[in-house]
C-alpha cells in the first residue's frame, strides 16, 4: 500500500513539473529566465522555477538587498559592550531553500562554488557557514547573471 502511495505521488509530482515548465514556457520572458537560471551547474529546474516565483525581483536589485530578501545576508547580534556572532535570518523560506538545494548540489559539482566551499572547509570553518556562503554566492552570480542579460530588466509578457 505504502509503495503503490509513493507511486502516486511521484506520478503527480512529475505532472506538476511539466505542467509548471509549459507555463514558464508560454512566456518569452519566464523561459528566458529559466533558461539561465538553469544553465548555471547545480541548479535544477524545481530550484529555477521556485527562485522565479519566489523572487520576482532576481536581476533587478544590487547583490546586498538580493541577499536580505532571500535571508542570507548576516545580522550582528550585538548590543553595547556585548560582542555576539554574526547569523542569516529572515526573507523568503522557499526562496532560501531552493538556493540551499542548487548550493549543496553546486558545492560538488560547479566549477566557481566547489573550490570556495573546500576552502572555507579547510580554514575550520562548519559545514553550514561554508555552505551558507555558497549560497550567497550562487545567488550573487544568479543575480548579476539575470541582470546582465536582457530579461532582467524590461517588458514581462
């Protein structure tokens, strides 16, 4: 019973992509986008398609505020004399977690995430504030990527 479910279920979650991917692709502008966002290695296309209805804004605002809407930008906690650690907090939880799955997929197999990731590893650094900066990056990079070509900025069909 419990295999025939997980059957059914991934029967629907297959429709639901490919109807998701033929909405993305009546509009120029969407496939544009998802075109891009998928041509960078780790990135898959539930990661594009979550980050296109997720942040709308991906390639129209500079790296730092693309940062805090998605939550990865670090917050200090101090206050006074007291000195605390920085953390990532706030914005978009789907957002976040779309980048943190293209991110740990990226971390092994892109060319410009992998080697930043080993070496923040091999500093001591924990796995998670190593993988949170590689977040951060393939999000600058997905950003600047989408502004830099025509469909960041311009008429949405």
């Amino acid at each position: 019973e419990a295999k025939r479910m997980i059957r059914l279920l991934d029967v629907s979650a297959k429709k639901l992509e490919r109807s998701a991917i033929s909405s993305i692709k009546r509009s120029t502008y969407l496939a544009q986008r998802y075109a891009l966002l998928t041509s960078v290695r780790g990135v898959g296309a539930i990661s594009a398609m979550q980050l296109l209805s997720e942040v709308p804004e991906l390639g129209t605002i500079n790296r730092r505020k693309i940062a805090a809407l998605v939550g990865l930008a670090p917050f200090n906690h101090e206050s006074g004399i007291k000195i605390g650690r920085r953390s990532i907090r706030g914005g978009s939880i789907l957002a976040r977690t779309a980048i943190y799955m293209a991110a740990f997929h990226g971390s092994r197999i892109n060319p410009a995430l992998s080697p930043l990731f080993k070496r923040l590893r091999k500093r001591g650094k924990p796995y998670r504030v190593a993988l949170v900066a590689v977040m951060r990056k393939l999000l600058v990079h997905l950003n600047a990527l989408l502004s830099a070509s025509a469909c960041g900025k311009g008429k949405k069909d």
